[in-house]
C-alpha cells in the first residue's frame, strides 16, 4: 500500500496524478451548470438542469441503506442493455482490467 489502507498501489497510482484537475473539471461544470430543477432519463442518456441538457454515462450506483457501490457495468437492469448508458464504466473496467486496478473491477 502507498500510505493508506483503503486504496490499491495501482489505483493511487493511476489517480493521483489526476487530483488537481478533476477539482479544476468540478469547478468548470458548477459555474458552467446552475442550480436549479433538473431530470435524467438514462435510457436517451440525458441530464436536464436550469435549462441546460447533458448526455450522460451511469459510471455506477451508492446505495445508503448498505454503504455499497455497485459499477454500471455489473448493474443488470435489462433496460440498459445495448442503452449505451453504462459505456464510460465499461471502459473504465476495461482500463483497471489492463492496469491491474482492482477498484475499477470489483
């Protein structure tokens, strides 16, 4: 482990590098994207915000009740099969799968 007790070697090397500019994407998108009322329809992949509409991705799911995370990818709502929604978590498999990053596979 590099320093913690949670993370993988590999995930935080593959994320580490990466901190400084997800904050500076979050910032980008909160002053691009204002508060307000919003919808989602996963299955046309589109988020609707104060006006402002996005094609989305379901990299994956928390659930509360249980504290679990389940991937896009394993989630198997038959209405997403072939939607294109679950894509982005598919790949990011696909990249913990070649860099033997458990966090992305499990």
């Amino acid at each position: 482990m590099t320093g913690n007790d949670f993370f993988s070697d590999a995930f935080v090397r593959a994320a580490a590098p990466l901190g400084a500019w997800v904050g500076e994407q979050l910032d980008t998108f909160n002053a691009y994207m204002p508060m307000g009322e919003w919808n989602v329809n996963l299955l046309d992949r589109k988020y609707r915000q104060s006006g402002r509409e996005l094609t989305v991705s379901v990299l994956g799911s928390y659930a509360l009740e249980d504290q679990t995370w389940l991937w896009g990818w394993a989630n198997q709502s038959p209405s997403w099969k072939d939607s294109g929604v679950t894509a982005a978590a598919e790949a990011i498999r696909a990249i913990g799968e070649r860099d033997g990053i458990p966090e992305f596979t499990t």
